[in-house]
C-alpha cells in the first residue's frame, strides 16, 4: 500500500476491484496513478501501477478493442454530458453546424457527435457523450478541457456530478439548462471556463486572424505560436488595443502580457 495515500486513491482503488469491464479497470488504474503520492516511498508501487496499466491498454489493442477515442481538433474539447433527452442533441445542433439525430424518445444518441463551435473565429470541439455513459466513451470526458453538463433542474446536476466523480472526471465544469438559457449565452459561459483569451496576428499580407492562447499569455508564446524563427530573429511587437473604445499602440518585448482582443504584429531581424 502507498504511503500518505489520499481517500481518492483508496476510492479508485475499490472500484478496480470490482471493476467489471477493462475500460472501467483502465479508468480506475489512471485514477491511482494521478492520487499516487510522488515521494522515494512509493516509486516502486508507482512503477507497478503504471505497468499493470500499460499491459492492460495493450491487452485491450491486441485483442482488437473497438477504438472510441476522439482525435482533438480546434484550441479545445467540450464533452456535452445529460441525461437522455436533456437536450444536449439540440444544443450541439445550435451551437455547431453539426446535425445529429434530434428525437422525443431516449437514446437516441448511440455514439459521440462531434461539432465545431466558433467563438469570435476560435474553433473550440464538441462532443457529445451519449446517455448511456459507456465507459469508453467517458474515457473521453477524462482528457477534455472541459465538460458541458445539461440539465433541467438541480437534481439532474447532482446525479451528473456524482456520475462523473464514479468514472474518475475531473476537470471544469459549466452548468447548461437550454430550457432556461439561450444557445449564445451557453456558448459565452463554455467558453469563459476554458480560461482563454482571442488575440489577432496582424501581417501585411492578410487580415487579422484569431488565435486562442492561455489567459496572461506573453508575445513569446503568440510568436511560437505563429512561426518558431520568430523568437529567435525577434526585434520587438506592435500591439494595438482597445481601451475604453480608444485604440492604444504600443511597442512591446517577449515578456509583454496579452489581452483579449489584442492585435499582434511581430517585427524580425
């Protein structure tokens, strides 16, 4: 046993016990691996743990295991998690130009819907979790960015919540009622949690282009994004922004921090 374990590990642990499925097995073990303590008293239950892990995820690829892992694509994933007929077809439908099948009776939804939101020229991912919750499909939710849970009142929001705590989902949460709430404001609370900022590259050449980059992000990181030789021919940034509706210029270095709705324009040696 490990040493100074947190409740969470010994949690996790009980549920690979009486795991039923290699998915919720593989769910579990990546559980103990993150609560394991990282000390030179537990290196060699650690390495144990993540080699039973790695044999079982190869177990499961040799024996042709159907893949439901969805590629990343856009600066996020959102997982849409409810009930069935909560409303998370209807809400991917108006939030993405995605078109899945919208129907009154449950489960309608037998696989992920994945669409593409545009947020002020952003594309963030959306998937959406059948009801079923399979395990391999929550899997998924384990490594999004966030999770969209819709709901049409509390007590659906505490059985999702304690549904996602049993398949090990930790990551941000936004709360969605479309009963109560327009598409556009779900859409601004989606994307206030992924903690992100829209800045635009400005050249020559082409318009200003968004890009998504981390809340006090610095020119550095803008100008890795855009081109790797741009921080090594650096000479200095122009930004423009907007303060107060008056647009404020300024000629900025690598560790200048951004804002939302900065527009950048890199000058190289």
């Amino acid at each position: 046993m490990p040493v100074n374990a947190p409740f969470e590990y010994y949690r996790a642990e009980e549920k690979f016990k009486s795991a039923k499925t290699k998915e919720e097995k593989i769910a579990a073990l990546e559980e103990m691996v993150r609560m394991m303590p990282r000390h030179h008293g537990s290196e060699n239950a650690l390495a144990q743990l993540k080699s039973r892990l790695a044999k079982l995820r190869k177990e499961g690829e040799r024996k042709g295991s159907k893949k439901t892992g969805i590629k990343k694509e856009g600066e996020a994933q959102v997982c849409l998690i409810g009930f069935a007929n909560s409303g998370k077809s209807w809400l991917l439908s108006k939030l993405t130009s995605a078109k899945p099948e919208i129907s009154a009776h449950p489960f309608t939804t037998t696989r992920p819907e994945i669409g593409m939101m545009d947020y002020r020229g952003v594309k963030i991912q959306l998937v959406e979790i059948p009801a079923t919750f399979n395990p391999a499909h929550m899997s998924i939710a384990r490594t999004a960015e966030a999770i969209l849970l819709v709901v049409r009142d509390d007590n659906e929001r505490i059985e999702l919540e304690k549904m996602l705590r049993d398949h090990f989902v930790r990551t941000q949460l936004v709360i969605a009622n479309p009963l109560k709430e327009r598409p556009e404001i779900i859409k601004e609370k989606t994307w206030s949690v992924l903690d992100m900022i829209v800045v635009y590259t400005k050249s020559r050449s082409k318009p200003p282009q968004p890009m998504a980059l981390p809340k006090r992000a610095t020119i550095r990181q803008f100008a890795e994004r855009v081109h790797k030789d741009f921080v090594r021919d650096f000479r200095f940034a122009r930004v423009e922004r907007n303060e107060k509706g008056k647009k404020r210029i300024v000629q900025a270095g690598l560790n200048y921090i951004l804002e939302d709705g900065d527009v950048v324009e890199i000058h190289t040696k």
